[in-house]
C-alpha cells in the first residue's frame, strides 16, 4: 500500500523528518475501539497500542490518536501489535464539543471538552433526509462545525424516493447554505449517487456525518458497488433511525480515495469560536454594520438593519435567534477552552518538574 494513495503528502512529510533516525514506521489510523488502533501501513495493515511515553504525556482526549490521523510506530520483538510513539500534528479536524470527562476509557489527569470524530480530511459530507430528520437549525449548527473543520463542505439531502416535495426540502436547504455544493439523491433507488464522486479521488479523505437512520452506511454502499457497510431500517412507527455504524471507520476506495464512516450523531454541540459562526451566518454578520447605532443591540432600536430585513422577509426570526443562541455557546465554549487549556499547560509543568 502506498502512503500516497490513502493521504500522505508534504504537510506530513515535514513534521516526520525530526524523526527519521528513529527507525520508526508511518502509518494511518483506519479505526479505534477501547484504546486498540488498526493503521493502514505501507506492508499492510496493523493492530496498535499507545506505547507508554505517548500515554503518560497525554493530558486530553483530543491529544490521543483519531480515525485519519497519521502516527508513528515501533515494532517490539516477538509481539503482535505495534506501538504507536507520535501523532503527527493534523492538517485538518472535524471535532465537536464532548462532555467534560476525565480521558477515555481511563482516568487521567485533565478535561477535555473536544471529541474528535475524523482527521486529516478534505471534505465533510453533511447527510440529512428528507423527512423528520430535516431541521435547518440543526443545519446551520453542522455546518459551523464544517467550517471549523478546515475541510470543504458537501450537503447531501437523502431519501429523494419517500418525499413528496424535493423542490420545497432543496429551497428551504438553500436558504441556509449560501451557495455551498447541495446534492439531491435517492441511496435507496441509486439516483445521483454518481453526483457524489466528483469530491471521491486519491489520495483525498472524506467523512461522512448526520443523524442516525440518514443513510450514510448506504450511500457508502453505493459509491464502493457492494454491501460493505450494515445498514439498518427507520422504524415506521415514529421513522427514527437506529444507530448502524458503531465504530468510526476508514475505507479505501477501490479507484483512489478514502472514506471515513461515522456513527450518527446526536448532540450537536459547538466547539467553535465566533469567528467561524460568523461564516455560517455571513448574511446576518453583513446587515450588522448597517444598523443606524454602532452599539445596536437589534432589540427596539429605530434604524435596526437586523429588525428591517425580518420584517421584509430576507431573514427568517428564526435563523435570527439560531445565531445569538449559537454565539452565546461559543462564547461560553471559548471561556472554558482557555480555562482548560491553563489547567492542561499547569499539569504538564508539574509531570516536567516532578511537582505532580
């Protein structure tokens, strides 16, 4: 297997040359569960551990190695698994906030308030269906974690075959995402599916991510032509959908490519700052500066530039109070990040100089 074909490149290249006289192997880590890692190396594929160094100086979740990351490794005579000594410093992340947790799976010292869900990657397939799972809330919230991400966004609108009114899902879809590339396919019959390999090519990853029941593990199926991924069905009582992908996944495309799979995602929580939900909701950042007071608060104020637009109709309430909502979880994320931060830097300070 060549490092080319599933992601490696000059940004990568430059971080490993500090370790070259160290005999270690690169490689990418294709999934994880309960802290045991299979890399994709360039003699195949390998089942790691974190060596001992790499865990003690872990202080946060996000720090440890994640589906797309790139690591470094050693073999140990007469074992069967690698150890994985470095992460390489990522290109790209697509993370949201997690729950204040001490490590994962094990107690460390220090919080983490990021979950990493994918790395190194260079698009984000958002999926959504056609049906109760639409929300354009929840939209706008996905695609600020996309923005944050550092990939390019791709909305994918699934289940083209059960709706009964694709033109009204695909305007009301394009109200929020301001020209960004927007897809209309049916998983199920195999319609536009071939739209989608357009963004598919070597060496380049794309993750996939939505709700549970969307029709990621589907659409998957279709762009590899077989029966890869379990797929299972929406209930038909309430058309809520299970969780069929359990564990993050890296799969290679046959002609060139790389697809992460992904469980559906329930809590959409920001870890973004203001600036990157200021790209989201760049039409409402823009009315802004028009308002007659510099200090406007967009409240009773006459001149109110926010207020006009509501009322003429370019601008939903709704959209409207999604942005303040959302700019006050970012404000909030960002105090408890650098708060977080200190205590992180404080404990590897104390581990350097023996005062743990």
């Amino acid at each position: 297997m060549r490092l080319d074909e599933i992601g490696w490149n000059s940004f990568f290249a430059v971080d490993f040359e500090q370790y070259k006289d160290r005999g270690w192997q690169r490689g990418r880590v294709a999934q994880e569960q309960k802290n045991l890692y299979w890399i994709f190396t360039e003699e195949g594929e390998e089942q790691a551990l974190l060596s001992d160094k790499l865990f003690e100086n872990i202080f946060a979740s996000e720090e440890l190695p994640a589906v797309g990351d790139w690591v470094l490794f050693r073999r140990e005579p007469g074992f069967d698994k690698v150890f994985i000594e470095v992460v390489l410093p990522r290109q790209s992340k697509f993370s949201r906030k997690g729950k204040d947790t001490y490590g994962r799976n094990y107690t460390k010292n220090g919080t983490s308030e990021e979950q990493v869900i994918s790395a190194n990657i260079d698009t984000v397939f958002l999926i959504m269906s056609m049906d109760r799972d639409f929300n354009l809330r929840k939209l706008e919230r996905y695609l600020t974690l996309i923005w944050d991400s550092g990939a390019n966004p791709v909305i994918v609108l699934n289940k083209a075959d059960l709706c009964d009114d694709v033109q009204w899902y695909l305007s009301e879809a394009e109200s929020v995402v301001q020209g960004m590339p927007l897809h209309v396919i049916s998983a199920l019959q195999n319609e536009g599916i071939d739209e989608l390999r357009q963004y598919i090519k070597p060496g380049k990853t794309v993750t996939f991510t939505g709700s549970s029941g969307v029709g990621k593990s589907s659409i998957i199926n279709r762009l590899l032509g077989e029966e890869k991924q379990y797929v299972s069905y929406v209930r038909e009582g309430d058309k809520r959908g299970r969780h069929t992908t359990t564990s993050r996944e890296m799969i290679i495309m046959p002609e060139g490519g790389i697809l992460i799979d992904n469980p559906g995602m329930r809590d959409i929580k920001l870890s973004v700052n203001e600036e990157v939900l200021d790209r989201t909701f760049s039409d409402i950042v823009e009315l802004i500066p028009q308002c007659r007071f510099r200090n406007c608060q967009h409240e009773t104020e006459p001149g109110c530039a926010i207020k006009a637009a509501i009322e003429k109709g370019e601008l939903t309430l709704e959209r409207y109070e999604n942005f303040v909502k959302l700019q006050r979880e970012a404000r909030f994320y960002e105090q408890r990040k650098r708060q977080r931060e200190k205590n992180i830097e404080n404990m590897k300070y104390g581990r350097k100089y023996g005062n743990t």
